[in-house]
C-alpha cells in the first residue's frame, strides 16, 4: 500500500511468491532494507516452509524485482531482520530459525556484499531450544559493545533467548528467561528500546494472552522482569492471539511508544501511545570516608525522573565491588556505607575504592541503577605488641626478634622497636640499630648457676608504627646455667714443729666455685707427693709431725702435695699444698751403762764413753761435756768422748 501525504493509504500491489518443491512459499517473516546500494528499498522474505530467503530489489516507484531466492539449507525461517551485523556498511539479514529434526534452533546471518547478494549462512546455535518457533526477533546493542546483539521469542520453550554478537556473524547465549515465571501465557513479538530513558536498551514482550511486559536492561545484556501494561487506546487484543510488536516514537514526544499486531481474523491493530510511566535515571554518585567512619550519602540528589511529580526512593543497595557493607535509610531518600573494619589493614594517607550499587523506584513500576563510587581512606590504626619467649645460657647473649609475633592492622605499616629494658632479673638488654630485634645479655649476673639450674628474666620493650601508634610487651627469657670450673684464689700451706700434735690440712681452703650449689671435693686420683706423716683424709691432710723427730733444730721438711680439685660436673682446678715441718731439739739417750773389765796385765786401752749413747736429731754429734765428768782414777784418763786406761796402774792388785 503507498501512503499519501495526508497518512492514508492508496491502493496496494500484490506481489506473489513463487512455489518451491511443491509447497507454497510461507511467508515467515519480512523487512526491508537497501541491500544494493542503489538507494532504494529492497525486500527480503523468509520461509517457514522451504529453506529459502527471497530478495526483492527495488525500483524506488513501488515495484520490485522477480524474488531472487537465497539458500538457507536445513532450517526453516521465522522473522528476518535487516541490519548491520558486522558494521561494514552493508546491510546483512539476521534470521531466526527452527527445524524439528535438529537437536537445537539458531540464528542464521546472511552477510551483505552490498550488491544485493549475499555471502553464505553463518548459523549459531540457541542451546535448550529445538523446534521451536520465533515469532519474536528485535537486534541491537543490548551491552553498549557497538556490536548488533538478538533477542529471541521461543514458542516451544516459552521463553526468552538474548544472545550477544561478535561481530563477525556469530552469537553467542547470555541469557535464558523463562517468561511464564511472571504472569501471562506465551511469549510472541519483541521490540527493544530506552523506555526508562537510562540510555540502555530495554526488552518489551507482546503477551499471547494480552498485554505487553517491560524487562529493564543492567547495561550489560541481562533483563530483569519491570512491570505489565496494557493499551491506553484502542480495543483490547483478543485471547489465543500471536500479536507482533513494533517500538517507535509515533507521537515525537521523545518517549518510545509501542505498536501492536494481532494475528486473528479481523486483523486487529492496537497502538499504546508514550507508556504513561516514565522511569525515574539514577546517575552515579561520589563519596568519601575514612576506614573508621561510616557514610551517609543522598544518592536521590543528582538522579531525576521526566514524571516530575513522581517520589523517588530507594529500594535496595549492596556492595558490588570492594569491602563493607550499605543499607538503606527506613525513608529510602539515602544509603549507607559502613566500612566496619575491612579497610583497617590501610596505613595513613593509603586509600580503597567501594563501589555501592543501588536501585530506585518512582513508585509506578519505573525502576532505574546506579553505583556510588566512595572512596575509603586510612588513618593510623596502633599496633599489637605480643609477649615472646626465648632461652640461653649464663654464657651467651640472645638476639630476640620481638616483632615476628607483632601485627599491625595497617599492613604496610613499618614496625620497629624503640626501646627495651629488664624489668624483672639480671643482665641487660640493647635494641638492634634497625629496631627490628633486641639483644639479651646475661653477663656474669647468672655464673651462679650450675648444671640444669634455671633462673627468668623479663625483658619489656616497646614498639612503634612510625604514625604515633605504640605497644608494650615483654620477653620472657629463660637462662640455663652452665658449668663454670671451681678455682683457687691461694696455694694451700702449713708450718709446724716436729713436736706438734698431729693435726689436718683442709685442701679446699683457698678453692671457690661460681656454681653456688656445687660441692667441691679433691679428686683422690690425682694426688701426688704424699709423704711420711701424711695421710689423705677425704679432702684434707691428716699431717702426724712425730714423723719427723730426726729434724735437728733449724732443720725443715717440706712436703709439696699436688692435686686437683672437682666439682663434679667436669669443670677441675689444679692445686698445691705445702706443709713445713720444723725440727726441735731432742736430748740424747742412753740404752745402757758403760763397763769394761780388764787385767792388769793387759795392755792399755780405750773405752768408747758414747758407745750406748744416742739421739734423735740424727744430725746431732754427741759428746761427752769434760766438765761434767767425775770420778777418774790412776791408769784412767779422759781423751775427747773416750777413757784411755791403763791397767799396769793396778799392777799392786
């Protein structure tokens, strides 16, 4: 039919579609479109009975050209739609299609050579769909890539196949809707278009049963089910009618309106004319807050909606990228962004960006998303000092690395150690010039310890985050006392005369051990140079100076006795002990009297007057004191320590 400028309709041609293997052509779906470059409008009709598309090229008068068909082996087509699938300025055929002995339906791409030919099909399956007709087919750019994407009304399946585009002639599934989950029969035309005025393509299905339902568009190609409407002119579509849906601005009013087809005897038409709800556009949003704090943010201040009466709120946030949590104020008019304590682990001046989603509604069904974009930033969080412990000996320092069991929330935080003490026990402690450990030293305070003893010292430091934030802790430390030898401050000596009683030396006078605990006691084996009168006793001397009665005044007998000295746990010392007797006069003794019987014929002789005589000093030289003798006779004369005697002197006997 030609239109006249008034907007009524002349007569119409009939243009008949030829017969293919016996069957009548069966028209599925028809568009149109320059497919030649020649700057008139040309025809392309698919077939749901043979597997061909027609091309009709056009002479810009009203007439057409014989049907030139296109192979479309092994499906059957329903609806066709002309348009640009690959963007090189040439319009292709996008065709949606079934066949009942294939597991699977698809869509099928003839890409335009701009001459009116076409190159051959470029098929993609639609998983979960077979013998299925399409009597819904919209294309457009579903997810702002630029690239022509397919929706896709499925009578078999009863539902709804968005599938995105390449641009190269393949589809791919991005979402299945299931269409009878909200209300109404059967799923028949489609249409897309900005209803909600976000600048994203929205879905509208023609119901089977009436009405036509609205899915909203996230931007990205998924639909979530708006709302139902019905026509706000013209009769009602009747019950059991596959109605066939056009969307256009027919009033340019700039609101997308929606047209109707439905497919009953009489040939129904119903328009709905600029959907009276407008949706409300929620614009992204800005923020700021600090890890510890909280935001409230009026998300409603900068979004709008053309039904300038309508009450804007929202009706649900969550976070969809980074950490915290948001709510809704009980008005809905704003959000709130808690970051609790997720962005802790941020030092000072280091930040996170949150991204809160959220929906608003104008009451009427109009729905619209946006995101808040907040920015976290860190403030100084005081780090956690934590008790350590650690063991050495009396002997050895010990290097502590205090701060491996410290934390700090703000992670890249540096700790370091800025200062220490002993606050309980002996020795001293020094921090590493890095700050990052510290040193233990014993000393000599624990030398006292033996073998196994144990004494606890506490070492407290503190720590810093370098941003004002401190902790105290506390090393204990546990010091194990090693052997230390004994020692001997003096040699051991003893004088005494040879007239003394008996008497003991103690061998461990001069010797000391820093093991305050350990016994000393001289190892018997090691003793040497034990001489008369000398006897080891345990750990003396038993020293009997009788021994030495044969010392003569002045004279000495030194014994040098050398040993060592153990404490029982390996450590030794070596010692000596000099003991010094003195002699002291002894007076000579006699065993017998001296006699001697002669004749006084016999010759002269001499009498030894010491021959009984002795003394214990043996050094000593005894003689017979002149002074002291008494007694001499005729023929007896004293001569040195002897009697000469001369027995003719008693020759007159």
């Amino acid at each position: 039919m030609f239109g006249t400028a008034g907007g009524t309709f002349s007569t119409y041609a009939v243009i008949f579609l030829p017969t293919i293997n016996g069957y009548a052509f069966g028209a599925g779906g028809v568009t149109l479109g320059d497919f030649n470059g020649d700057g008139n409008l040309d025809i392309a009709t698919s077939s749901f009975v043979n597997h061909t598309i027609e091309v009709l090229q056009g002479n810009g008068t009203g007439g057409f050209s014989a049907p030139v068909a296109i192979q479309y082996p092994g499906q059957y087509g329903d609806n066709l739609v002309a348009t640009d699938v690959n963007n090189d300025g040439k319009l292709d055929l996008v065709v949606a299609s079934y066949n009942p002995s294939l597991a699977t339906d698809s869509v099928g791409v003839l890409l335009g050579n701009g001459n009116g030919t076409f190159q051959p099909l470029i098929s993609s399956a639609i998983p979960g769909t077979s013998d299925s007709e399409h009597f819904g087919l919209a294309v457009g750019d579903i997810n702002g890539d630029g690239l022509a994407d397919v929706v896709m009304s499925s009578l078999s399946n009863n539902s709804l196949e968005i599938m995105l585009g390449d641009g190269q002639g393949h589809f791919q599934i991005k979402q299945i809707i299931p269409y009878n989950t909200t209300g109404g029969s059967y799923a028949s035309g489609v249409a897309l278009g900005d209803f909600n005025h976000d600048g994203k393509l929205d879905l509208a299905v023609a119901d089977y049963s009436g009405g036509i339902k609205l899915y909203q568009n996230d931007g990205t190609g998924n639909f979530t089910f708006a709302q139902t409407i019905v026509p706000v002119s013209g009769p009602a579509a009747p019950a059991n009618n596959w109605p066939g849906l056009l969307a256009a601005d027919v009033n340019k009013d700039g609101a997308v309106d929606l047209i109707e087809t439905g497919a009953n005897s009489t040939g129904i038409w119903e328009f709905i004319q600029s959907v009276s709800n407008h949706s409300p556009i929620a614009n992204a949003d800005i923020a700021t807050t600090d890890e510890d704090h909280s935001k409230v943010i009026s998300v409603l201040g900068n979004d709008s909606d053309p039904d300038t009466t309508d009450h804007l709120s929202v009706t649900g946030a969550s976070v969809s990228s980074g950490l915290g949590s948001v709510t809704v104020a009980a008005d809905g008019q704003t959000i709130t962004y808690n970051p609790g304590s997720a962005y802790n682990y941020l030092a000072v001046g280091e930040q996170a960006t949150v991204q809160a989603s959220y929906a608003i509604s104008d009451g009427h069904g109009g729905t619209s998303n946006a995101a808040a974009t907040i920015t976290v930033t860190g403030v100084n969080d005081g780090p956690t000092a934590s008790n350590d412990v650690a063991t050495t000996d009396e002997d050895h320092s010990k290097v502590i690395s205090v701060l491996g069991n410290d934390s700090d929330p703000d992670t890249t935080d540096h700790l370091s150690v800025t200062g220490a003490s002993v606050s309980s026990g002996l020795g001293s402690v020094t921090v590493a010039a890095d700050g990052q450990t510290i040193t233990y030293n014993p000393g000599s305070a624990y030398n006292y310890l033996a073998v196994g003893e144990q004494a606890t010292v506490q070492a407290s430091y503190a720590i810093s985050d370098g941003h004002g934030g401190t902790s105290n802790a506390a090393a204990t430390i546990t010091v194990t006392g090693a052997n230390d030898g004994p020692t001997v401050s003096a040699a051991v000596s003893a004088t005494t005369s040879e007239d003394a009683a008996a008497y003991n030396v103690n061998l461990l006078q001069s010797a000391s051990d820093p093991d305050s605990s350990d016994v000393l006691h001289v190892d018997p084996a090691s003793v040497t140079g034990l001489a008369a009168g000398v006897t080891l006793v345990g750990d003396s001397l038993q020293v009997d100076p009788s021994a030495y009665n044969a010392l003569a005044v002045a004279e000495q007998a030194v014994i040098t006795v050398t040993y060592n000295i153990i404490d029982g746990h390996g450590g030794t010392v070596g010692q000596t002990a000099t003991i010094t007797v003195t002699g002291a006069n002894d007076t000579p003794t006699v065993s017998a009297a001296v006699s001697a019987t002669t004749s006084e014929d016999a010759a002269a002789y001499n009498v030894n007057l010491l021959q009984s005589a002795s003394d214990p000093d043996s050094s000593d030289v005894l003689h017979v004191d002149p002074a002291s003798v008494t007694g001499l006779a005729a023929g007896v004369t004293l001569v040195g320590d002897s009697l000469q005697v001369d027995p003719s002197a008693y020759n007159a006997l």
